[in-house]
C-alpha cells in the first residue's frame, strides 16, 4: 500500500493517520434529527414494481461462481412449475443473460415509454446486454449506474408476473444497494463455491442484505464435485469447506460440461436436459423456493386478517 504524504518546511509528513482519524471522525458522528431528515429527502423511496409479487435477488460478492447461470436456471425451472417468471440482468458491464437465454433482440417501447421484455423459454429477460452491441462496453460511475437499474427495474412493463429474479453482479455496491433501495426484494439465494476466498467474500455479501433488512433463502453451493461419466462415481474436489459459515445449503451443484455446451449455445440444462441429475437439483430449488414463498404469503394474509 502506498502510503500518502504531504510537504510541510521541506518535510514529508505522513497522511496516512490524519485521514484515517478524518474518516473516523466523520463516520463516527451522528446525526441530528433536523439532519436526517434532510439525508431521508434524497434516498429513493422504495415500491413495488407494478404487477410483480415477489423479487429474488441471486447474488454473491464473488465473481465466477455461476451466479447467471443459476439464475437463468432457476428462473426457467420456476416456470416450469407453471409461475411467471420475469428474469432480470442487474449486471451492467458484464450481461451475460442475453447468451444464456438467447434473447438478442432489443426490446420494443410501448405508447407509455415502458420498454417489452423479449420472452424465451416462458421467462421474460430484460439486460443492458440488448441495448448495446455485443462489442461495446459500458463505462459508467456510480450514479449512472443506479439510474440504468431503475431504469431497467420500473422503466418496463413486466406484466404479471408470479417472481421478478435478478442476476446481480459480484461486489457490495451500487446495483445491490440501488436494488434494495428501490424496490422490495422478497429474498437472496446466495450462490458460492466451496473455494475459502470464495465462500468468505460470498460472506461478506450476506452480511450486507443482514444489514440492508434483506431475507437470505440460502446458498447455492457450486461446482463442488463431478459425477465421473463410466462409473457414475462422485468425485469430490474440496475435502474441506467453510461453506458452513454461511446461511443453509439448498442444494449443491456438479460440475458438468453439459453446463458449458448449454450455456454457449444458449439453451439452459433444464431446457435441453429435463431429466438430467443437474435439472432435478433446479427442480428441487424451485420447489423449495415456492414453498418458502407460499408461507410467506399465508402468513401476510394472516397479519392482514388479524389487523382488520
């Protein structure tokens, strides 16, 4: 780390501990009454998306750990459940949902400026990976980032819609925290390999929507191990995990080269193979995840019974 210093009398005085106790001093103050209400007038105010139910984020902290690949699954194993299902790319600089889920084309502006998301596989996709050139890549800070994702977010007409999934990119910042500001997000399936910097950076972001306020379904443990193709045999690659210092496992994936073939030719595993063990985990995911849903509807229904 390269340590910051200023000239003084000819002198290089460290800046390093001056800033560190700005900082402190800064984040360690608190706010007054008349000053948070001030603050409170510049955050967004948080609403439902028009005919959407519930909103499910998939997430990390971690990149390269299948975190699209889960959420185009999923959002397809949803609706084959019979839900409809909207699947949204929260990934600005790196969409990836237009290949996964062979929807190329731009989407149409209706008469209310509201942009149609294309379907394919009974799942409406909407990305920033359709409104510029596969070639091109989007250089952006941070405040015309949050505006692309409320655009993409409230700047659509959805339709009805049973669940709203959103791929989000890896870190803590921007698209999570505009996400969670904007709209009401039902739960995160975090998704993670067994790797340590993997599962401890996938840590860091459940700790972040703990502190956002955000229900956590569970992880997805990917990539731990391979079925072996001539004896049907599970071949571990990690012995030993810290997976278990994360919220509940719901299911743990294989690594298959069906995985790969499918994801470049843009047909998701549990489209191409229904009946392989890698769709029956999906399968599973998707019961769990309806049946975590249900309950939280009969129990709304219930509070708003009782609250009458």
């Amino acid at each position: 780390m390269i340590e910051m210093c200023k000239k003084l009398n000819g002198r290089f005085i460290s800046m390093g501990p001056l800033l560190t106790n700005t900082l402190w001093r800064c984040y360690a103050t608190k706010l007054t009454g008349p000053q948070k209400t001030l603050m409170a007038r510049g955050l967004p105010k948080k609403e439902p998306i028009i005919g959407v139910q519930d909103i499910i984020v998939v997430a990390s902290g971690k990149g390269g750990v299948g975190k699209s690949t889960v959420a185009a699954n999923f959002a397809c194993s949803m609706a084959k459940l019979g839900k409809r299902v909207g699947l949204l790319d929260g990934d600005i600089f790196g969409p990836t949902i237009p290949l996964l889920m062979n929807v190329h084309g731009e989407p149409v502006v209706n008469d209310r400026n509201l942009m149609i998301p294309p379907q394919n596989y009974n799942v409406k996709c909407l990305s920033m990976g359709m409104l510029i050139p596969v070639e091109s890549s989007v250089i952006w800070r941070g405040p015309l980032v949050m505006s692309a994702i409320q655009r993409l977010l409230k700047g659509a007409d959805w339709g009805l819609l049973d669940v709203l999934v959103i791929d989000t990119p890896p870190g803590t910042g921007d698209v999570h925290l505009s996400l969670s500001q904007h709209a009401p997000i039902t739960g995160v399936i975090l998704v993670t390999t067994p790797h340590t910097a993997a599962v401890q950076v996938t840590l860091k972001g459940a700790r972040m929507y703990e502190k956002l306020n955000v229900p956590i379904f569970g992880v997805v443990e990917n990539m731990r191990y391979t079925i072996c193709e001539n004896c049907n045999q599970r071949l571990e690659f990690f012995k030993d995990s810290d997976i278990n210092s994360l919220p509940r496992k719901l299911i743990s994936l294989p690594l298959d080269s069906q995985i790969a073939e499918c994801n470049e030719s843009g047909v998701p595993v549990v489209i191409k193979y229904p009946d392989s063990k890698y769709s029956n985990l999906f399968n599973q995911l998707a019961e769990d995840i309806t049946k975590i849903l249900s309950e939280k509807s009969c129990k709304q229904n219930k509070d708003n019974n009782s609250s009458q």
